[in-house]
C-alpha cells in the first residue's frame, strides 16, 4: 500500500538524520570538550544519561525530517540551489529552538533570544545532518528518474521496433499468391472471361482488405475468417473441384473475439502451397474455431502432404509465430501436428496434418457484427 511505503521511507529517512546527528554530536562533543570549558558553564550538561541523549536525538531526526518533506515539496521553485540548504538548515534550527524551548524553558520568550553557544554548536550538527541527508535524497531521485526516464526510452523504442515488425510482417502478405493468381487470370482471360472476371473481383476484395487493415494489428475472428475465405475463393477458382474447404465455428460468439490480423491466410496459403497442390487427390482444408473456457483454439487442417519430421519452418509458420509473440505473448501457442486431426476421429479421407493456435479470448465491444453462414464442417466432431 501507497501510505505503507511512504511511512516506511519517511522513518528510514528519519533513522539516517538521526545516525548523521549522533556521529557529528559524538565529534563535537569531545572537540569542544577538549578545547574549551563550555561544558563547566552548562549545568548538567556534561552529566546527560545515554537515554536523555537518544531520546533527545531522536526528536531531532523526526522534526528535521518532517522539515526535509516540507522543503521537498517546493525545492523545485527555488533558485539557486544552494538557497535551498540554506533555508533548510534555518527551519531546521528555529523549528528545534522553538519546540524544545516550548518544553523545557520556564521563560520561553527570554530562552528564545538568549542562545547559549553549546545551543549553536550542537543545533550545527542537526543542521548538518539534515543538509547531508537532504542531498542523499536528492541524488536519489534525480538517479530514479534518469533511470526511469531512460526505461521509458526504451520501452518506446521497443514499441517502434514491434510496430516495424508487425508492418514487416503484413508487408510480406502473399507474394506467391498473387503471382500464381495473376497466371491464372492471365490463362482465363480468353478460355473462361467470366472466371477470370470473377477472379479479378475476388483478388480485389483481397487486396482492399488487405490496404484498409494497415492501421491496426488486431481484427475480429469474423472479419480475419471473411478474408480467408475470399483468398480460399481466389484459389478455388484456380484449383476447382481439386479444392473443397470449411468453416466451423463451435460457439457463435467467438465470432468478435480478436486475433492478429493475417494470423490464418499465411497458414491457408502454407497449406494449399507445400500441401494440397502437391497431392493428386482432391484438396481439403478445414478451420474450426473451438471454445476452451478463457481460452479459444483455432485449427487449420489439411489432406494435403504432412510436414516432414525435420520441418524448417518457413514464411507462413514464422510470420504466424512472431505476430502471436508480438501480439499475444506468454498466453499464445501454435502446435504443429502431423498424422491426425487433433478434433475428431481419422478415416481414409481425412484430413492428417493440423497447425492448432491457441489464444487467450479477447472481446472487443466495437465488433457488433450480425452473425454471418458459414458452410458446416465435412463431419462433426466426434
């Protein structure tokens, strides 16, 4: 708690002026005693028990460091500095001259202006004391803050390094993809005017979502799943009835929770790439979204080639690592899984490599979208 610490801080603070005040009263007192007679003028004076001295002490440590709070809180005005120990050691002085003559003197005015000179040596060592630890704190937290000052830096400079990363990242969206669109409109312009049409649209839709999302890193899962399925469109138009592909989501809900935008195209892309487009049979790719509680699981599942034993992981795979540890951290993971659909059982035609992402559910209020049809997976979970 807030006042804990600063209770704690102000009595450690008191302790030093107090150490200070002790080690510079024992150094005056046998100087003076030696080199003066002072002490035989001052009744009692060279007679004080231990008890008196801490006690007296000690109230001088908690009155100099309130008066060392009360300076810290308009230091910052006064100018020049040394103005500021100045006036610190004069309300140090009076304010211990006026309490202690409060308590002790039988004519407080007369005691008031009648100082004897051992009230002058030793109120110097208080006076001392305080300037001293004065100083200490204030190096402190003029070192505290150039420390903060330099982790903000950092920190900014963090931030700009993530932010050039991330639009790395989106830069890099699907260079393959449009080279191999570009052809396939190219080959369709004379043998299918209408595909290569409808292709053109499809690819233009892409792209325009694509320039329209560069501002911002996170999207809904309606709106990330909406552009996969345009790309899935685009390639479908290439492959045909070579390509069939899904959509399931487990709960309507996870529909506005958020994710890294271009988390699943490269993924898609990865898929149909090194997977589909190498098998014979008819491709196959699937993506359930499923509720884990706090948490939600996104599977992106093929039938297309398995990932070798010793995979290098390539764009898709790396760019969907560094956005979930850039924009999820700790609580992100993506699994790899090779010879099983991670979700329902295994027969002839299924699907047998998954990349399974892992997140933690984030809702956004912005996102009120209606809640869109999505084709049924090709079997239900078992």
């Amino acid at each position: 708690m807030k006042w804990l610490y600063k209770i704690r801080e102000f009595l450690a603070t008191a302790l030093l002026v107090f150490v200070l005040d002790m080690a510079f009263g024992a150094v005056t007192y046998f100087l003076v005693k030696g080199v003066t007679t002072l002490f035989d003028s001052q009744s009692g004076g060279d007679s004080m028990s231990l008890a008196d001295l801490l006690i007296g002490n000690g109230s001088e440590a908690l009155l100099a460091t309130t008066v060392i709070y009360v300076i810290r809180t308009f230091d910052k005005r006064l100018r020049p500095k040394w103005l500021v120990y100045v006036l610190l050691a004069v309300m140090v002085f009076v304010a211990e001259q006026v309490i202690f003559e409060s308590i002790y003197a039988q004519d407080f005015w007369r005691s008031l202006w009648t100082i004897h000179p051992l009230t002058l040596i030793f109120g110097s060592n208080i006076m001392a004391a305080s300037c001293l630890t004065y100083y200490f704190m204030q190096y402190e937290r003029n070192r505290m803050q150039k420390i903060t000052e330099q982790e903000y830096q950092l920190l900014q400079l963090k931030e700009l390094k993530t932010k050039a990363e991330l639009e790395a990242l989106q830069a890099k969206i699907s260079p393959h993809f449009l080279y191999n669109a570009l052809n396939s409109i190219a080959s369709l312009v004379h043998e299918n005017p209408d595909k290569a049409e409808q292709m053109v649209l499809l690819l233009a839709k892409f792209f325009r979502y694509s320039t329209n999302a560069k501002s911002q890193y996170l999207t809904s899962l309606a709106d990330e799943i909406e552009m996969v399925k345009t790309y899935l469109e685009v390639e479908k138009v290439r492959f045909g009835e070579r390509l069939e592909y899904s959509v399931w989501f487990e709960n309507e809900e996870l529909r506005n929770c958020l994710v890294p935008q271009f988390l699943l195209q490269p993924l898609a892309e990865n898929a149909i790439k090194h997977g589909i487009s190498k098998s014979m049979d008819k491709g196959i790719l699937g993506i359930e979204v499923l509720d884990k509680g706090q948490k939600l699981t996104i599977v992106i599942f093929d039938n297309g080639v398995p990932f070798p034993e010793q995979l290098i992981t390539g764009y898709g795979l790396r760019s969907t690592q560094d956005k979930l540890r850039l924009l999820m951290g700790e609580d992100a993971k993506m699994e790899i899984i090779n010879g099983r659909n991670p979700n329902r059982q295994a027969t002839a035609n299924q699907p047998h490599k998954a990349v399974e992402i892992t997140v933690r559910k984030q809702v956004s209020a912005d996102f009120t979208q209606q809640p869109k049809t999505y084709p049924k997976p090709l079997a239900q979970p078992s």
